[in-house]
C-alpha cells in the first residue's frame, strides 16, 4: 500500500540539488500521437481502417495487413498485468536517480499487450486501469493502475512524476481582481498546496472579495501587477525560487471588435495585460522554475495560462480579446518548449464565457468561476498540457477540429445573427 505523502523538509544547503534530467524524448512521427492523445488525457491507440485492427507501439503500417490508413482511437483502458520488473539500476540518468521503477506488460481487453509503467499498489498479475500520461520529456508513456482505487494513490512516486499535483506544493495566482481567484485559492487549498500566493495590483483599490479571499487558509496577498516590468521582477526576486506552480489568470477584457471601438485605447490594454504580462511572467519566474523541476516532492512543476477558447477562432463581438488571447496561446506554446528542458509542464486552460460583469450581455451557458478552478486542479493532477472548460469551449474545440476554415464561417453567420 502507497504511504501518504509527508511534507517536503526544508533543502538541506549541504546536499547535492538534483539537476533536471529528462527520460529519453526520441519518438517516431506516429509515435507522437501517444502524446497528442496524452496532452488531453485520453487513452488511444492506433487502429487500421482496412482491417480493424489495434496495434501496438504505433507505426507508419498495420501489422496484420500492412495498410497506411490508421487513425487514433479512444480505446477501452482495461486490461491484465501479465508480466513485470523493477528496475534498481540504470544508465540512464533519469531513472538511475528515481529507482526503483517498475514497468510490466498488460494484456489489453481490446487485444493488443502494451508495455507500462505500474503503480505500485497493483498486485501480480491483476486487473488493472491503463491511464497515458506525458513523462517529464513531454511524450506519452502508459501506467497501469489499480482497477478500483487505493489508499493515497496519487501519491506513489511514479505516478506523481507524470502529474502536476497541487499536494504540498506552493502556487502563485497573478490576479487577485480576477472574479475566480477566490475559487482558484480554494481549490488549491483543498488539494493540499502549502503556500497560495495571490498577486494583488493596485492594493489601495478595494474590490469586494479581498476579505473572502484573505480568509482561506494558507494565503498569502502579495503586490503583483503583470502590466509593471518593475513590480514583476521584485516578486520573483522573492518568491520566484518557491514558486512551484504559477497559475496567470490575469486578463483585460472589453467588449467589441475592431470598427467599432474607434481607437486602440483598449486595445493596448488587452495586449498589455493578455499578451505581454503573461511574457513579462515567464522571463521573471520562467528561468527559475525550469532550474527546479528535479527538486523532489516539492518540485516546480507547472504552468498554468487561462485562455480564452475563441483563442482559436475569433469571437467579432469580442474580437480584439479573442486576438489577443490568440497572441497568449501562440506566445505559451513557445513557453512550452522552452520549459520543456525542466520538465516543467504547460498546461493551457481554455474556457468560454464566464460568469462575470464583461460576459453578461451573452446568453448562457457560461463557466462558474469554481468550474474553472476545479478543472484546473484536476488537470493538474492528471498532468494534463490542454483542458477545455464549459460546453461552449468543448463544442467550439471539436467543431475546430472538423475545419478551422469551416468554423470561421460559422463564427461569421452567427455574428451576423446576433447584430
């Protein structure tokens, strides 16, 4: 049974600091689609269209009929632990500083054996839940869980190198005036987070929910304005070495596209706060974080961007807020990669109208704010890299994903209908 996860002691100054290593990130251009699937947290594998069949580690052809028309499918996670190891010793320097590991083989229900790592509460050759996951070199890897649950299971050492969980970690929120900080400190708090840092900009100015969220434990209100180079950089000199997950709701937000508005007063500001503060974030927190990704149970481990879903096609009637989401989403893809030698995962949280004063002449469904924030735990905890948030997101992602073009004309008509 997995012993609960104690708090992290203070670094010892003596000791050597773990320096980030990576699992081996060589893939296959079909092997990559491990990872696709795994960014969202789906379990896929490659199936055939000629001949119907699963196959196992993917490639260029089927195996049983050699045809090159394969598609990636959502697949039954279940299956049998037919064979298994533990690894005490290794070359590489990833594992050599993480052993023991174990790996096994399962059967899957749906046919092919697939190699896993296994958690460690599976019993020889039980039942169990396949479950794909990035590794901390961003591709996908299979680990095998126990089919119904255990005691303190997120906190078996390898599963937690696959997640971004909350538990014992500290976390910087950038906007204390967003409507869904108070939501967001509370659902970090009940994951177990040791420190929530809050960004408060212009604390002379009061807004109504300082006091509810000032009373939720372990917070901590701290000067932050991502608009302000200066006041940036002072946090991070501060608490940029303990911050393990940085969460940037910080956001401007104006109704109206680009005829309309008449100038670029606001403009500006959106661009200010949506695009350049989340770059004046990475280049103050970012280095730091990425130096910390080995640090053991209290290791930076994540980013977090709240977006706007219409990042991906424009929303006219909020048309430069859909364009400067558009610039955030292409600028956090570049900090992926450049998190990506730390291990530090990226995950971008797309939502579509939410519940605040900006959104009320819209109809609903809109995300409530503790919707938003439970979704962003647990894509933590699956240490998932995308999450969509709301029907309206989840609609407007798959219809993407049938034709960008084809959505473009959509959003288009339903402009016009909405005028």
């Amino acid at each position: 049974m997995t012993d609960p996860l104690s708090p992290p002691p203070k670094k010892d100054p003596q000791q050597r600091t773990r320096v980030p290593a990576l699992p081996s990130g060589m893939r296959s251009r079909a092997a990559l689609g491990l990872a696709v699937a795994a960014a969202e947290g789906r379990f896929m594998l490659q199936g055939c269209e000629a001949c119907g069949a699963l196959q196992y580690p993917p490639r260029d052809a089927c195996s049983t009929c050699l045809s090159v028309d394969l598609k990636w499918r959502d697949v039954e996670p279940t299956g049998q632990l037919i064979a298994e190891t533990t690894v005490r010793t290794s070359t590489s320097v990833y594992f050599r500083e993480r052993t023991p590991w174990r790996i096994g083989s399962v059967k899957l229900d749906a046919g092919p054996s697939v190699m896993a790592h296994v958690h460690g509460d599976v019993a020889r050759e039980a039942a169990v839940r396949l479950i794909n996951r990035l590794d901390k070199s961003g591709q996908g890897v299979l680990f095998a869980l126990p089919v119904d649950g255990s005691a303190n299971m997120a906190d078996d050492p390898q599963l937690r190198e696959l997640t971004a969980d909350p538990k014992f970690r500290r976390v910087l929120i950038t906007d204390a005036r967003n409507e869904n900080s108070v939501a967001l400190a509370k659902a970090f708090a009940d994951a177990g987070a040791a420190t929530i840092f809050v960004g408060q900009p212009e604390g002379w100015r009061p807004y109504p929910h300082r006091a509810a969220l000032a009373a939720i434990a372990n917070v901590a209100i701290v000067p932050l304005d991502v608009t302000d180079t200066r006041s940036v950089t002072e946090l991070a000199g501060e608490i940029g070495g303990k911050t393990d997950i940085l969460v940037n709701n910080a956001r401007f937000i104006r109704p109206g596209g680009i005829m309309d508005r008449g100038d670029t007063v606001f403009a500006r500001d959106e661009f200010e706060t949506n695009v350049l503060g989340l770059m004046r974030l990475a280049q103050a927190f970012g280095p730091a974080m990425r130096n910390r990704g080995a640090d053991g149970v209290n290791s930076a481990a994540a980013w977090v961007n709240i977006l706007s879903v219409y990042a991906y096609a424009n929303m006219p009637a909020y048309g430069v807020f859909s364009a400067s989401n558009a610039a955030a989403l292409s600028l956090s893809q570049c900090l992926r990669a450049e998190m990506a030698p730390g291990g530090v995962r990226v995950l971008n949280v797309y939502t579509g109208p939410t519940e605040d004063e900006w959104h009320q002449p819209l109809p609903p469904p809109k995300v409530a704010p503790s919707a938003l924030a439970r979704s962003v735990v647990a894509g933590l905890k699956d240490g998932l890299e995308d999450v969509y948030v709301g029907d309206v997101a989840k609609d407007l992602i798959e219809r993407w994903r049938q034709g960008p073009k084809l959505l473009e004309r959509e959003m288009i008509a339903e402009a016009g209908e909405g005028r």
